[in-house]
C-alpha cells in the first residue's frame, strides 16, 4: 500500500494513473489520520513544501521507503529516516536547470536584461556587452545538477572549477575545491554559480567574504536553496557595486516576501523558484517513482537513495 | 597610402595605432576631397553605414583594395568594385553573435523575459516553461556566424537545419537546404534563426508564408539583416499568435523609428543591432584590418575576400 501527499496545488496535477493498478494509493493532506496510514508501506512525498514527515513516520510504523518528488529533500530530514529509505527524483531537471543558468548568464553578459528595460521606453541605445566564451566560473555542487551546468558552462568555452564537501580528485572535472575554500576559489572566477543541497556545510555559505572575492563584475547565480546565500549580505554588495548582478530562483524565505529589496535592486532576476519546472516535469517526476516502485515490488535495490547524514544521493 | 572613413561616432574609437607606422593614415569623413583621396591605394570603410562607396571609388582611381570594418556588406555593394578587391571582417563575431542568440532563446524557452515582467510587479508567479534541448531550428545563412550559431545550438543537444543560397551536401551539417525551399523546412522547426547577409535571394525571404509555417510555438530570431524579413507581416503574426514570439537585432530601418508596433509587442525582444558588439571588439576589428595589411604589403593573398556578385565571402 501506498500512501502519497497531496500535491501540491501550484504544481500541474500528477500522473498517478502510471503507477501500476494493483497497488493501493491513498492521497492524503498535511494531517492524515491514523486510519489512512495504517498498513503503508511506501510514502510518496509529492508537495516539496511538506515539512512534518518525522510526525508522521512515527504514527506510520510500517512504512520503509519515502520518496521526495523533489532534489533538494533538506526540509525531509529527520531522526525517524534512520529506520527508513529515502529517495529523490534526481536526474529530472539536470538538463532543464543548466538551460535557467545558461539563459540567465548570458542575459546578463549579453545586455538582454537592459534592452528590454530600455525596449519598454521605445530607446534605441546601442552598447558594446560581454563575452561568456573565455571567462571562468565556479560551481557549487557535485551532485548531477552541479555538474550537467559546469559540463554545459564547458561546452560554451567556460573554464569551470567544482567546488564541493571536500577537497578531491574527479574524474570529469579533473578536481573538486573543498567549500571551505570558495572565498579564494571564487577570487578567480567571473561567475559563481550555486547548485548544492541545503546542509549545514553549505547554509550561509555565500556571505560578505565571498561575494567581496567575486569582485564588481562578478555575477551570482543560486539554483540550489535559498540559504546557501545570506539575503543581507547579497543586498548589501548588489547595493553597493560589491558585484555586477544575481540571477536568483531560490530565497532564504518563499515566496520572496513583497517587502525584500531583490525584487527592484537593477541587474537582479528573481525568479519563483522554477528553473528545473518544464512543461510536462510531472510526467518524468512520477516516472522516477514508478521505475523505482517496481525495482521496489521486485526486491531490488533503489536508485537515487540519500544519505540522511550528508542531505543528498552521494555519487 | 591608406584612407579610413571617419569612424562611427555611436562606436568606440579604433585603435588605429595598431596600423604600422610607416603607412600615411588619412581620416575622411563622408565626403572626402579629391586631395584627400590622390594615391590612396587602401580604402578602410570603419563606418559600418557608409553607403556612397561607388562615387568615392570613381574620384579615387589609385584604390585597388577596399576593407569593411563590418561582416555585412551590402551597403558597399556597386559596379565600382569590379576593378577592387573587397574584404570584411568574417570571424570576429561569429561566437559573441552565437551567445546572443542562444542567450534570447534561451530568455524566450525559460520564461525570463516573463519573470522580470513579472518582478517589476513584486510578483511571484510559478509556472513551468520549455526546454531547448531535443528542439529543432533552422539556421539561415552558411557563413562563420550562421555555422557558429548552428555549431553551438549542437552543442546545447538542438538538432539544426542548414539553409543556404543552394542545395548541397556539407561537410559539417550533411547537408544545407536551400532557401527557396524555407516554407517546408520551418514548418518541421521549433526556432528560425536568420543570420544571412542581405542579398536579392535573402530580401523578404521571410513573409507571412514562412511565418505560417513556423507556427504557434515557433520563435524567429534575426541577426542578420532587417531587410530579410517582411516587417509588416511579422508584426501580423506576433499579433495574432501565429508565432509565439520574436528576438530581433535588426530591422528594416534603423534605429528602429519609435512609432514602430516591434517595441511593444509581448514576447519580442528589440535589441539595437548589437548582438556582436562586444567590449573590446574595435580592437579585434582592427587587427583582422593589420593582419590583411600585412598581407597586402608583403605582397601575398588577402583573407576574407568577398564576391561582389555574391555579396559575401564564399565558403
């Protein structure tokens, strides 16, 4: 038996109907009672702002395996997953979350952005703009999303440096700096680009230090969560020159409150938290669960399971 | 002795300090006088809108080169020239143009030109949007920038189209479509970029027909020349949905007149024809200028030499 959250309402309705017929769904709210949990065995976490699933575990004695239809599953994280399995839709919007960086970098390094300001005063204001060919960038992230943007940065002639938990040999990149690291690592680089799960390692990661290393024409981009960058630091140094501008889908607080100066600091792009979400994700979202779900039936061993230890699915 | 048309103003000043010292520079404006022109050998056209070459070249018998400090030539073109060689500037623009077009499609397929709309207002609206990878477009014009646009839409996994003057086979593509075939082509595409030079064959190359074609969710991009596409038809189509919408560097008049419907449309981009204008580019124009000029007085074959029939160089 099998019991899935309510999906979210801002988000296209799911394909439940690709999961096989002989296994019981339930969909559940936020407070299921105890009756529709009795005898689940699998929870299928569709909402990714669900935050109460260590309550829950422990009114669900048999459950054994959760799956997030989510990357990030920091807000998942609780001492009851240690009798558990936890997996996550990893792969899904490797592809779709390098074309967000891609297309905002060069908005920026392109003028785009500022044509279309000057586009809405009818302004034909000629300008020379930047190259993405031949500059250097920093990524933070080395799970699949981190490296499908550094490996799609590369294709464009990007010089790219990983930056991950620890300091290591990689065989795609050559090396990984260790984040601890990332203020001297990012001295050298045009761009930094954030794609890594929320841990304690990475929370306020991105303050003061390092955005004075990305130097005034450095450019920031946060695809991973919010509080990998501390907010007032970031409106400080896009206030003052610190750096040239920010390409933001995730915020400490979502949706960004109405109130945060991100939304009208020029040369920021604030996005809703979206760069992975294309039209049809929820298809291949469900999919990832059915492949498992029939490894799972069969007794085989899933793909894409978290260390509840480290936040993410460990290459 | 070497004559150089007064620079553009709207440009950055040529470092002309890069031409060697034993060449005699002489700086003319529009109209020249005769004096100025007596035994001038080289005509360096720096003004990318210089457009009264023939009666110059008949008041300067000594010219047996003309270099244009631009790709597109078409303002040079006149029977005059079948006594000079004519080259350009190929190459110098072919990857900032290429980062252009992939950076406006990419703003168009990922929402961003939505999301900044939408942050004028502090609103945070979800959606999902596209993915560039696994679309198909067609590239229009064969030359460096055409193929480097073509190549680095390859490289983000977008299968490409060649269309050129004639149907051939290719080397790097397979094969190249020819234009008087474009109606069918665009019809199996999701993206039609432009990037020819403007030539009888390519003058009004796309009206309503091919706009049809391309269809609901087909996007237009042009950074080639204005006058290859029907303005008028365009703006019907972005008007009635027929297309989805539109990048344009160029234009049939420019500046774009601010009366013009371009600047107000939803989902076009109005940029002023400035897609490979990077920082630092006079400076590069220039020495594919010197590097020529070395050639010339070493008595050895120019690059870039461009077939005055053709109206660019041939591959």
């Amino acid at each position: 038996m099998l019991v899935v959250t309510e999906p979210d309402p801002e988000l296209p309705p799911p394909p439940m109907e690709l999961i096989p017929s002989d296994v019981t769904v339930v969909e559940v709210g936020a407070t299921p009672t105890d009756e529709q949990l009795t005898g689940a065995q699998v929870l299928y976490i569709w909402d990714h702002r669900f935050a109460e699933l260590g309550p829950l575990l422990r009114r669900a004695p048999d459950v054994r395996w959760v799956h997030a239809a989510s990357v990030g599953v920091n807000r998942l994280l609780c001492p009851e997953l240690a009798a558990v399995t936890l997996t996550n839709s990893r792969g899904v919007f490797d592809i779709p979350i390098a074309e967000w960086v891609i297309g905002a970098v060069l908005s920026h390094v392109k003028g785009l952005d500022a044509s279309l300001a000057l586009q809405r005063e009818h302004r034909w204001q000629y300008r020379t703009t930047g190259r993405l060919a031949g500059t250097r960038a920093a990524v933070v992230g080395t799970g699949s999303i981190g490296r499908t943007i550094a490996e799609r940065l590369v294709r464009l002639d990007v010089d790219i440096t990983l930056v991950g938990r620890a300091a290591r040999e990689d065989p795609q990149f050559g090396s990984v700096r260790a984040s601890t690291e990332l203020a001297s690592v990012t001295a050298d680089v045009d761009l930094l680009v954030l794609a890594a799960p929320l841990t304690p390692a990475t929370t306020a990661l991105v303050g003061a230090e390092v955005l004075r290393a990305l130097g005034p024409r450095g450019f920031l981009v946060n695809v991973g969560r919010g509080p990998t960058v501390v907010e007032t630091d970031l409106v400080v140094a896009l206030h003052s020159g610190t750096i040239a501008g920010a390409a933001l889908d995730v915020f400490e607080v979502e949706p960004l409150p109405a109130e945060s100066p991100l939304w009208s600091i020029p040369n920021v792009l604030v996005s809703p938290h979206m760069s992975g979400d294309y039209v049809g994700f929820e298809v291949d979202m469900v999919r990832v669960f059915t492949d498992n779900l029939g490894r799972w039936l069969r007794g085989e061993p899933l793909h894409n399971i978290v260390d509840p230890a480290l936040g993410y699915v460990p290459n």
